[in-house]
C-alpha cells in the first residue's frame, strides 16, 4: 500500500513539474493610452527619469523609497535605482536606446524581492492632435515564475498599475504641454 501511495505521489509530482515545463518561456505585458499631448511632451517624460516621480504608480506606493540617478541626465546611458519598502522592492533601470519622440527602450532589472531582467518599451505615435503612448515589459520566465503564474500572470500584476501610470503620465505631460 505504502509502494502504491509513493507511486501516485511521484506521478502526481512529475506531472506537475511536467505541466509547469511547458509554460509559456516569455512573457509580455503591454498598456495604450492617447493623450492631447505632442509625442515630445510624452517623449520627456520617460527619457528623463529624475521626471518619474510625477507619475510612476511605484513612487506613490513608497514616498520614502530611496532613489540615486547616474550617467546624463536623460537619454541613453540614463541610470536610475531604487530601494523601497515590499511594495516597490529594489533594482535599477538604465536608458539602452531613445529615439525622441518616437521610442525608449529600458533595461529592467530587479534585486529584491526577486531577481529578474526585463526589458520595458515606450513607444510614442501621434494621434489626431495628440500621441498614442504603448507600455510593454517583456521577459523570460524561469521554472519558478512558471510556477508562480500558474495562479497570477504578470499582466495581472503589473497590467493595472501600467493603466495607472499611463493615466498620471497623460495628465503631467498635458498640463506641461
């Protein structure tokens, strides 16, 4: 009885890992706002992040969080860490490639809670008097983040608070504009 018992458990743990193998191995995240503002107020927003404050969902949730810029002030080669409560956690971003009004490419990386590197994207298209702004992360899943989105996608986590940040962003680059 006791053979059958570790028998079943082994398939049933064999299946699983098994199942959580064949999940996606990237992932993608990605959030579209219009705002009334030219592509270049939008533009400078993002290439400049000593601007992030104003609008990042991340700041808010930490207004303690503990932030250090490197390189030039903006463009490529621009670096900005953070250290934060649970919430915001800690890690880094630098400027890989901007293309003004028209694209930014960021290194992500993560320290804490967990380690990853991502790649998020802004991208700038003028819309009827105003500018089309798309927001995506993308990334690789290891077999943990397999695992742990099997009951929370990465556009669940990050999907809303993108939706938020995009709105704050919308606001700061109309009322500068």
């Amino acid at each position: 009885m006791l053979v059958k018992v570790l028998i079943a458990a082994v398939l049933i743990v064999g299946g699983i890992v098994a199942f959580i193998a064949t999940r996606p191995a990237e992932f993608s995240v990605s959030r579209s706002a219009t705002t009334s503002a030219p592509p270049s107020a939008v533009f400078a927003q993002v290439n400049d992040f000593h601007k992030w404050d104003a609008w990042s969902p991340w700041a808010k949730r930490d207004p303690n969080m503990k932030t250090t810029h490197e390189g030039p002030a903006s463009g490529v080669g621009a670096m900005y860490s953070w250290n934060g409560n649970k919430d915001v956690g800690e890690g880094r971003m630098t400027i890989l490639e901007s293309i003004p009004d028209e694209l930014i490419r960021i290194k992500l990386e993560f320290i804490k809670p967990f380690a990853a590197t991502n790649t998020t994207v802004f991208t700038f298209k003028p819309r009827n008097n105003g500018t089309e702004i798309t927001w995506t992360m993308s990334g690789q899943n290891n077999f943990m983040a397999k695992a742990f989105q099997l009951v929370m996608s990465m556009d669940k986590i990050v999907g809303g608070d993108f939706e938020k940040g995009l709105a704050q962003m919308t606001a700061v680059a109309e009322s500068a504009s």
